[in-house]
C-alpha cells in the first residue's frame, strides 16, 4: 500500500525539524565556544595589563592590589634567611609632598632595544612592607596619586626606593628612574645617579667594584672600592657612587657590579649586580 500524501507530509516536517534542531544545536555550542574563548582573551588580557607581583596582601583598604594601571600597596613578608637587594637607582633624589593633592611622577630615559621598563617600589626602615609595581613603555610617565597608599601611611620620600628593570639574556640588569613630582618639582635632568643596596642583617664592610660589560659579558674589573667604615643597619639603605666618568661617554652602558659585605655576626655574603644606563644619563 502507498503511504498517504498526509503521512508523506508528516515525514518530512519531521525530519525538518530534527536538522533544523540539530543546526540550532550545533550554532548553539558554536556560540558557546565562541563566548569560552573570548572569555578566556578577556581573562588573559586583564592579567597581562595588571603588573602584580605574587604577593600576599595585607588585609586593609591599603594591602598591596591593582590601582589604576599600576599595582600598590602594603603585603605580609615572609623573609627567612639572609639577602642583599637592590633597592633603589634613581637619576637625582626621590621628592614628594605629604598631600593629598600631590602625584608621584616616575619616568625614563629610553634604552636602545626595549619598548618598556618594569618600575618597582619598596620602602626602608618601616614594620610594614610597601610595594610598586608598574611597566612604563617608551615615552609615558606613570603617575601616582600619594593620596592613595603613600601620605595616609605616612611613607615620606626619605623611606621610599625607586628603580627599573629590565631582562636581557638571562640576566636582570637595572635601570634607572626619574623621579618628580607636581608640587615638589622635577629631577629631570640630573645627571647624579643614586644607587642603593639594602641587605637584611647589620653589615660591618661593604666592598665592591665595577666592569663595563661588551654585550652581556663584563670587562676589565676597576679597583676595590671600600665604603668608609661605619656601621650599616638592616634594611637600611647603601648607596653605591656610580662613577661620573663613565657617564660622560654619553652611550648606554652595561655595568657589572662585584659587591661583598661582612655581616657584624662575621658571615661573608657575595652579590653580582647588572646595570643598565641609558645613553644622555
């Protein structure tokens, strides 16, 4: 017997409906696929502009988090052991005033073959941890309200250390900065670079010496250099002088640093440092 016209049409109805569900069914889980992925890019994305360093922040309104483009504030330390860390490379002295209408300005001279600079922040002689974290492409200047972590903390200029850097070869080489202010004025132009170490016990002699690196290797090795006697506390900031001599080249230069500290506990610690100098610094 012949199937009926009435069933023939039944049938196909069926059968566009299953393709027509089957089509939604498959747009759907393309669409799905769609959002997971542009999902996923958003996620990327935001963490790659946040500039946040793995650390656990402390629990108030100033604990240490993304602001603006840049990442601030205070954290929990958790130091075990004995470091020595750069902690500041500035061209001139760091000034600010404690107002709340005052911004901090952080910028650079450009270097040859890097379209930014990592910036960090850390702060000397305090019982709470201060951090900055932020990347500064060629030719822009970071700003950064005090209102924010610094003048309600009462973290003044003299407490605070600036630096940059960047990565080359395997190595880290520093950088410096400049900093200004609006209300304070501006060290641009300073031709003075402040080189600070800090190490986290009480040093008795700090000894080191300097080579003009060739590439990534470092040169010939200048004289010992003997900081005066004294007594150099924990934390504490030790400023090294660059020699002004070097500068007047007038091209960017590598610097490789041999540094050596006695502790007053009679231990010998041993640091190799890089630098990084912009050419006009």
């Amino acid at each position: 017997m012949k199937p009926s016209i009435h069933f023939e049409f039944e049938k196909q109805l069926a059968l566009q409906t299953f393709l027509t569900d089957f089509a939604a069914l498959n747009l759907s889980k393309m669409y799905l696929r769609i959002f997971g992925v542009i999902a996923i890019m958003t996620t990327t994305f935001a963490s790659a502009n946040a500039q946040c360093d793995n650390l656990e922040p402390e629990d108030s309104i100033y604990g240490y988090r993304e602001r603006e483009g840049r990442c601030e504030g205070f954290y929990k330390a958790n130091v075990s052991g004995f470091a020595i860390a750069v902690v500041s490379f500035t061209h001139g002295n760091i000034a600010y005033a404690m107002n709340s209408n005052e911004k901090l300005k952080i910028s650079t001279n450009p270097l040859d073959n890097f379209n930014s600079v990592s910036v960090q922040g850390t702060n000397f002689l305090m019982n709470k941890n201060y951090r900055l974290d932020l990347e500064l492409k060629k030719g822009e200047v970071a700003t950064i309200p005090v209102k924010d972590v610094l003048e309600p903390n009462k973290l003044d200029p003299a407490h605070l250390g600036l630096l940059g850097y960047v990565e080359r070869s395997g190595f880290r080489y520093f950088v410096p900065v400049t900093p200004s202010s609006e209300l304070s004025g501006s060290s641009a132009g300073e031709k003075n670079l402040k080189l600070a170490i800090s190490a986290t016990i009480d040093l008795k002699k700090v000894v080191w010496r300097y080579a003009v690196t060739q590439g990534d290797l470092c040169g010939n090795y200048s004289d010992i250099v003997v900081l005066p006697a004294s007594s150099f506390l924990r934390n504490s900031p030790i400023e090294l002088q660059i020699p002004t001599a070097i500068l007047e080249k007038g091209n960017e230069i590598g610097l490789c640093i041999q540094l050596s500290v006695l502790g007053t506990n009679g231990m010998e610690f041993n640091e190799n440092i890089r630098l990084l100098i912009p050419k006009d610094s």
